[in-house]
C-alpha cells in the first residue's frame, strides 16, 4: 500500500475544471495546443487517481462495489 499523501482540496477540486480559451491568451499557436493537450492529460490522470486521494479503492472495484 502506498503512504497516504495530504492533498489540499482546491488542487483535487481544480481537476473538475474544464479547459478555458482564456488560459492561452498571449501564447502562440503552438503553445496553446500543446498547454491544452497536458491540461487535459493531466486531468485524465488525476481523475482516474481521485478515488486513492481519499483512501478507496481503484474506479474499477468502486464501479463493481456499486453493482452488489
């Protein structure tokens, strides 16, 4: 089992988030894409660890628990 790690609520709550065009103002083409395209990567990946930031299993066993 992994230490528990403290996470302030505003950054688990950030990744509800969806992207604003506002965050690119004043950025390139090029760079605009590409900060998009980590937002949501990143996004995805804390999404899919939201349920370990507060000591439950895995979506896939939450998903199951929700079927018994």
């Amino acid at each position: 089992m992994q230490p528990k790690t403290f996470i302030p609520p505003h950054a688990v709550a950030g990744i509800l988030n969806v992207w604003l065009p506002t965050w690119v103002d004043g950025m390139c083409e090029g760079c605009a894409t590409k900060a998009k395209q980590v937002y949501d990567e990143t996004r995805s990946e804390c999404w899919e660890k939201l349920p370990s930031y507060f000591g439950l299993p895995e979506w896939k066993e939450l998903k199951r628990m929700d079927f018994e």
